[in-house]
C-alpha cells in the first residue's frame, strides 16, 4: 500500500479520502475504502472495523499487509468473522462505551491496572504480531456508537514497527467523524435495500436477509478477481463493486409481482409455472426502468439478466423496456435470446453467485449439496450457463467463498 509522508500529503490526501467516502452508497464497501485510507494515512501495516448493533461488536472489514503479502499477487487474506459483547475487558468495548480514543504502543504490555486486554488468539493462528495500536469509535452526531474503526503497526521509512503519534491521533479522530456521517447515508441506503428484499421474502420464503448478503458478497469477490485478471483501473473497479454489492441484494425483486400460490409450492415447478415464474425478471427491472442514475442502470441489468445463459439459452433474452407494459410482460419473454458478452458482466457474475448459494442452501424441496457437488456443476457449466472468465474468477477465490459463507448463515 502506498503511503503519505509529509504533512501536506497528508492533509491532502485526508480531503480527498473525504470525497470517495461521500460518493459511496454500500455500507460494507463503504467500510472498506474507510480502513485503507485511514490505514494508508497513518501507514498503518494493518487494522479493523467493528460494528455495534445491539451491544454486540462485530467485525466487518480487516486489513493486514504483511499476511497479503504472502500470498500470491490478486489473492485476498480471508478473515474470521467474530462478535463479541460490549464490555470493558476488550480494547474495541472499552473504546464504545467511554468514546476515548486508544494510543497503545504495544498491546501485549497493556498497563496491569487497566480494565481491557488484547485478544491474542488472532496472532497465534495466523503468526502475527499485533503490536501498537490506535483505536477510536465511531460516533455519530446523535451521540449513537456505531463501532469501532482500529488500525495496527505503524511501521516507519525501514518497515519498523513504531508507535502511532499526535499527529496520528488528529487523523483518525477527522476520520471517523467523516467516516460516521457517511455510514449513517450507508444505512439508510442498505435499510430501503433490505425492506425491498423483506418484501420480496413475503412471497418467496428463500428471498432471505443472509440469501441476498451472501450472493452479494460473492459478486464483488467474484468481480474484484475478474478485474484483476483484466487490469481493470481501481477508481472504474470501487466504482463498479460499489453499485454491485447493492444491485446483487435486489436480483429477485420482481418476485413481488409473482403470486404466492406459484411461488411457496413446496416442490419444483411444473414447465407451465416455470414460464410464469420468468416474469419476476422483467417486473423487477420495471422498479429501475426510470434510470436517473448508474445504480438504477446496473439494478436493471441484473434484475433482468440473472437467468440470462451465456450459451443463449436462458431468460428472458433481448428485451426492450421501453416497449414492456405489465399485461404485455410473457409475450416479451425468450422473444430473442441473448449470448455471452452480450449479458451484461453485472448479471453474469450475480447469475454465477446466486446458482451457487442455491445449489449451497437448504431448500424445503431439496437439502443443500456438498460442497464438492456445487463445485463440480459450477465447473460443468463454463461455458453453457456461465461466462468461462467468471467462473475462473470464481474458482480462484475459493478461500474467500468459503469463508462468507461460513459468515453469513441461514438465519
């Protein structure tokens, strides 16, 4: 990661961080620009994010240089995901309830009359050394503790572990003031997000809070890696992910214009309700037809071509929406099929991660299938149902597939 050396860098660079924070819409994309700024700022060699909901502190975001370093160039260090009450014992509790900023030049010789402790466990599994610390929560103007946003190592010119300074302490007290009034914007985005998705939930039962966050995250991590194997620019990459992590959690939405007596049949459907079942993707892209910005343009490709196969023979093919009315809907479906490139990436690789968490996933008409059997049938379909780039993708990031979903569970 590059660093900021000077003052001046600094101030500048914090000015321009400011604005990327600004502009993002998705919470948990949002957290992560947050601790790479922050971290490059006060060149920090890693850090975290915690999130409090409901006096539970979460993690949601880690960043660690030295541990990416060893892996090979485009892979990502997966993380366990872990909460833990809010209490005086841990560093990040201590943080929340006093709203004090921590500065700890070495976290394994904390004071011994201090209330708070640091967790080793993380170190000895990975062979870290966590070693100065500096640690601020994340308040909001109503006084709300939304969590806890930590960075770790500062290391000097020679790669030195040092402790963080003043000077670093300004900073990340500027940056989590920013960093909260734009994670107040992000959860009032992710809020309109999930009620459309507990609407679609009331019609179909496997439109879940933990379906939708999981096919989500595997679409930006499927994306980040296909835009690494294509040299994708980093601001086009952040700003397509961004729209991305959203657009993935409403690709069933259209299931609302579906009746329940179709959509809650305990078993699979017959060809007759298949047929009705392929109107969702058109009626959910009816929702972002009055396209006003590159999130309602990415909204409605993925809600219309999620089913769309890159061998052409998927749903619902080339479809004018202009045209579309909500009586005309089935006369538009499979008109003219669509191929490869010409489904859009979004859809491609939203089409990839929501077939697995299917095929992953328990279902009242069937169990979930091994892992082994998913990975196979994913593999099979290169090519036929899925754009063969993307699955590569997919498959070269399969340490970080399992580990969301292992974070994300069935509720």
């Amino acid at each position: 990661m590059e660093k900021v050396k000077t003052h001046e860098e600094k101030l500048e660079s914090i000015i321009e961080s400011e604005r990327f924070l600004n502009e993002i819409q998705d919470m948990d994309i949002l957290l992560e620009r947050l601790l790479s700024e922050v971290r490059r700022v006060t060149s920090a060699d890693a850090g975290s994010i915690y999130i409090n909901e409901k006096n539970i502190l979460s993690i949601k975001c880690a960043q660690n240089d030295s541990l990416q370093r060893m892996l090979e160039e485009g892979q990502k260090v997966p993380f366990s995901f872990f909460s833990f009450p809010v209490n005086e014992k841990s560093i990040s509790g201590y943080t929340v309830l006093t709203g004090e900023l921590l500065n700890i030049p070495d976290v394994y010789r904390i004071d011994e009359t201090k209330s708070y402790r640091f967790n080793r466990q993380p170190d000895l599994i990975t062979g870290y050394r966590s070693k100065s610390m500096l640690t601020v929560p994340l308040i909001t103007r109503n006084k709300e503790a939304l969590g806890v946003l930590q960075v770790i190592n500062r290391l000097d010119d020679s790669g030195a572990v040092i402790p963080f300074s003043e000077d670093d302490e300004l900073y990340m007290r500027h940056f989590a003031g920013a960093a909260a009034q734009a994670l107040e914007r992000a959860k009032l985005t992710r809020a309109m997000v999930m009620r459309m998705i507990t609407m679609a939930g009331l019609r179909d039962p496997k439109e879940t809070g933990a379906h939708v966050n999981r096919v989500s995250s595997y679409a930006v991590e499927i994306y980040d890696r296909w835009a690494f194997n294509h040299a994708v620019p980093y601001e086009e990459r952040h700003k397509f992910r961004d729209n991305l992590k959203i657009t993935a959690m409403l690709h069933d939405v259209g299931k609302v214009g579906i009746s329940d007596s179709i959509l809650k049949l305990p078993r699979i459907f017959t060809p007759e309700e298949y047929n009705m079942i392929k109107a969702h993707t058109i009626i959910g892209a009816m929702f972002f037809s009055s396209i006003e910005s590159p999130l309602d343009a990415m909204s409605l490709e993925v809600a219309l071509h999620h089913h769309d196969r890159w061998d052409g023979t998927g749903y619902p093919g080339k479809i004018d929406m202009q045209k579309v009315t909500i009586d005309t809907i089935p006369s538009f479906i499979n008109r003219e099929p669509l191929f490869g490139e010409e489904i859009p990436l979004c859809a491609r690789i939203v089409s990839l991660a929501d077939v697995f968490d299917a095929l992953s996933s328990k279902r009242v008409y069937k169990d979930a299938w091994e892992d082994d059997s998913v990975l196979k049938e994913i593999s099979s379909q290169s090519g036929k149902q899925f754009d063969p780039e993307v699955v590569k993708a997919f498959f070269e990031i399969q340490p970080i597939i399992r580990s969301i979903k292992l974070s994300l569970p069935e509720e």
